[in-house]
C-alpha cells in the first residue's frame, strides 16, 4: 500500500498512524477501550486470547469499516459446507450433516439450530467509532517486510512449537500461542529514535476485502484514543451491513 514505510533501523513495514477511523463493536458493561488484560506469565494457557494479545497488557482489535467489524465477529458463525450425513454416519439416510446437527441441538433443548444468531446477543454490543493517536507507527504485519523480519527472528517459543519458517498463513492460524508470541516480537522491535510501535494492521481471515488493526494500550497510547459513545445494533432489516454480513456467511439473525 502507498502509505507503507521501511523502518531504517529493523526493516519493518510500518503504517504512520495518522488519526485513521477505525470500527470496534464491544459490548458497553466494558467499553470500547477496556478488553480484558492478559497476565504476563510465559507458561499461561493462550488459547482464549485473541490473536495478537500481548502479554501483561489489554489489546484493542477493530477493523477499517463497519462491515469488516461485524465480519470479524461473526466470523467463527459462518455456515459450513453442506455434505450428505451417510458419509460420517450409517443411518444418517439422506439427511444432510447440518439437517442432523439441527436435529441433536433441537433434542438438546437448545432454542436455536447451528449458523442461526440470537439477536438479542447481538443487541448487547454497540459499534464504536475510534480515531487512532495521531503519530506513532503501526505494523502492516503481512507484508513481505515483515514476514521476512519474523522469519529471522522466530521467537524461541514459536521455534520449539516446530514452526520453522513463518508465512501469512502462520499469522492468521488458530493456535494463539504461536500468534501472540509473533505479536510480542513485532511490538518489542525497537524502531527509529528508539519507539516502539502502538500496534499492527492485518487483513481479515475470512475476507481480503476487510482491513483490521490491533492496539496494545500500553504507554498512554489509551488516552491518544478518541472514542464516540457507540451506537445500537439494529437488526439487520433496518441495518444493511449486518444484512450484508449474514448473508455473505449464510447466517439467520432471529
């Protein structure tokens, strides 16, 4: 992107924030600047935490547009490929395996059936509009710049997870432990005069059409944040880019 820069000092591809909008949707009981604070012990279990969550601090996510923060939310809802049930299951007859997934949650006394969202949970967020600090810098972790600088600096953890050779792919795997620990050596990188950087900015997992950035609110970056109040989340009949999201996922929102 034109906006990339080259750190001199580590080779980075750094992203200058400049008061860029971005989206978060949080619910209000902790706001949009008050995620959860992640302890510093090394042999933590990480598979909860978020995928570039820094250790010993709270780390905001958001996402370039309204849209990619409610794609990045719903996301892990998305409705799965159909297949027939008989190729899991001998009497699974001619149902399909989300007719029979259905099937058990019904039996299960569960009120919704799977790739079906409780609109009521997702009234309890709001979309908040933040404007980013205005100086400092943000790394574009994808680009080949920053790839190669993990490449080389593989942190010992990731390492004897038997992960030799970093890619995009790696980044945007599940297994927290690997991600947040390359989320630690990119913001423990000394840039230029010495700064550290505020945080990164990555495309989606599910899209290349959505643009996300992760904070980690640390050094009074938190109160360079400006943030509105959020508004509501309507339902997707009067709110056209949930609509959008539900169905690029094939999601029902009752």
């Amino acid at each position: 992107m034109s906006n990339v820069l080259t750190c001199p000092s580590t080779g980075l591809a750094l992203v200058p924030a400049s008061g860029q909008t971005v989206f978060r949707l949080a619910r209000p009981s902790y706001g949009a600047l008050n995620p959860r604070r992640r302890t510093a012990t090394s042999d933590d279990d990480r598979s909860e935490w978020n995928r570039f969550d820094l250790a010993g601090h709270q780390t905001v996510y958001a996402a370039s547009t309204p849209e990619g923060a409610y794609g990045e939310l719903l996301g892990s809802l998305k409705k799965p490929a159909q297949f027939p049930g008989s190729r899991l299951f001998d009497d699974a007859g001619t149902a399909t395996m989300e007719e029979l997934i259905a099937q058990d949650w019904a039996e299960a006394g569960k009120r919704l059936a799977p790739c079906e969202v409780d609109i009521n949970w997702l009234y309890e967020f709001r979309m908040y509009t933040m404007t980013l600090p205005v100086g400092g810098w943000l790394v574009d972790s994808e680009h080949s710049r920053t790839v190669s600088y993990l490449q080389q600096n593989i942190p010992l953890a990731v390492w004897e997870r038997s992960v030799h050779q970093v890619t995009v792919s790696v980044l945007r795997c599940e297994d927290r432990f690997i991600t947040s620990h390359l989320a630690e050596r990119l913001a423990g990188a000394r840039l230029a005069e010495g700064d550290k950087a505020i945080g990164l900015r990555y495309g989606s997992k599910h899209g290349s059409d959505w643009d996300c950035w992760t904070v980690w609110l640390r050094g009074g970056v938190a109160a360079s944040i400006a943030v509105d109040d959020g508004t509501p989340v309507q339902a997707p009949e009067s709110n056209p880019v949930l609509a959008k999201v539900l169905d690029t996922y094939g999601l029902l929102a009752l």
